[in-house]
C-alpha cells in the first residue's frame, strides 16, 4: 500500500498536474502492475501500424470478445486486402460477438479501401518515416480515426511518445482530480497529453487502462484494494 499523502494538489481551475504528483502516480501503478515493456507489447497490442489501427477501432465501444474477434479475422484472412475484397456480410458474421457488426465492416472496408488508394497495398509501414505530427495528421485522415486512435497506432506500433486517452484514463485521472470534471474524451486528447511529461507517457497509459479496467472500474470502484486511494480524493471522499 502506498504511504499515506495528502491528495494531488492542482492549480485553482487550470488543473495543472505538477510533474512530482504524475511521478508518484506512475511509480504507485508501476510498483503494482509492474513497468511495461515494449517487446512483447502489453495488453494485446500489436507491432505493426496497420494491425494495430484494426485491433484498437475493433476495441471501440466494447472491450469484451475483440481478442477473439481479432484471431478469427487474422486466421481467416491471410491480409487485409482479402479483408477488403470480401463482401461486407462475410466480415460482419466474424464481427458479431462484439456488436455493430453491420455497421463494423462497412467501416472497415471503407478504412482498408483507403489505405489501398493511398499507399497501393495494405500497408502502413510507411508512418515509421514520418514525423509525430505527420503520422498522427495521416492517421487522422483516415475513415473513422480520431486522436484517440491514431495515437494508439502511434504510441504501441510506432514507439511514439504519445498519451492516448481512453475512457479508463479519463476516468481514472478524473477521480483524482487531475482533470476537469466535464472534460470530454475528444478535447482530452490535447489537454492530457500536454500535462503529461513524454518520459512518463507510455508507462502511465498503459498502467491507467489496467487499473481503469480492474479497480477503478465505472461501477463499483474498488477503492479498498487502490494503491492510489490514500492520495484519491474520489476515495478519501467515499470513506465511511
């Protein structure tokens, strides 16, 4: 358990995360879910950029099932090209434990459609030579990819030194009063990334999803069980 702290102190209304108060946060998750390591990447994350683009927009609005979703997809389809030249309905049958399937392989044909017309072949190994900002303005650009995602892609696949937030992130990071309470996902994007030093990025994203997805979970928050609860004010607040 951590040592006993007050909890994070923030600017009036700017909440502007001092670089000590993030370095405890990171150290607290690193020191319970262990520091994250590239290779092999964590949480299912996938090296290359074009598998990772696929694997994350599979993931949005659900969490449940997309391993699965992803394996048979990969196993059925040797390449994204056979992906995209299959007629929408073959794809949405292998899309239905997870929802939307319809609506799924439209987009997904859209997005591989794309990246064909653009780079000639399923391929995005081309963002390696890019710029941050180039890469995430390219990604950006594509049929259903926000900041979010392209930062996904940018940070797992890329080595980039990014902060993507996800509902776990922002919900986490909300509780312990390190965002505003009416920040949305999109304008997070910026906000959060800006506040976080690029060292600590990838560490902290990763350890926030998990400790978003086992504790600090949107029902019922295990707070008893929180490496963070001693410094949280959303806990400190929910004690008896």
């Amino acid at each position: 358990m951590a040592a006993e702290r007050s909890p994070v102190p923030m600017a009036d209304s700017t909440y502007s995360i001092s670089a000590p108060s993030l370095n405890l946060i990171s150290d607290d998750l690193s020191t319970t879910y262990g520091t994250p390591i590239r290779d092999p990447l964590p949480l299912n994350n996938k090296p290359d950029p074009l598998d990772e683009l696929i694997y994350i927009l599979l993931t949005v609005m659900t969490e449940f099932g997309v391993d699965g979703v992803y394996e048979t997809l990969r196993r059925e389809f040797p390449t994204w090209a056979d992906v995209a030249n299959t007629p929408g309905e073959g794809i949405a049958r292998i899309l239905q434990p997870i929802g939307l399937s319809t609506q799924r392989a439209r987009r997904m044909k859209a997005l591989l459609a794309e990246i064909i017309n653009r780079e000639g072949a399923a391929d995005l190994r081309r963002l390696h030579r890019l710029s941050d900002a180039e890469a995430e303005a390219y990604l950006c650009t594509l049929p259903g990819v926000g900041k979010k995602v392209a930062r996904c892609v940018m940070l797992y696949s890329l080595g980039r030194d990014v902060f993507p937030v996800d509902a776990h992130v922002l919900r986490v990071l909300k509780r312990l009063g390190l965002a505003e309470p009416e920040l949305t996902l999109q304008k997070a994007q910026d906000t959060l990334q800006n506040r976080v030093p690029d060292v600590l990025r990838f560490t902290l994203h990763v350890n926030l999803v998990v400790h978003g997805r086992t504790i600090c979970r949107a029902r019922k928050p295990n707070c008893e069980a929180c490496v963070l609860a001693p410094s949280c004010p959303s806990a400190i607040s929910a004690a008896p």
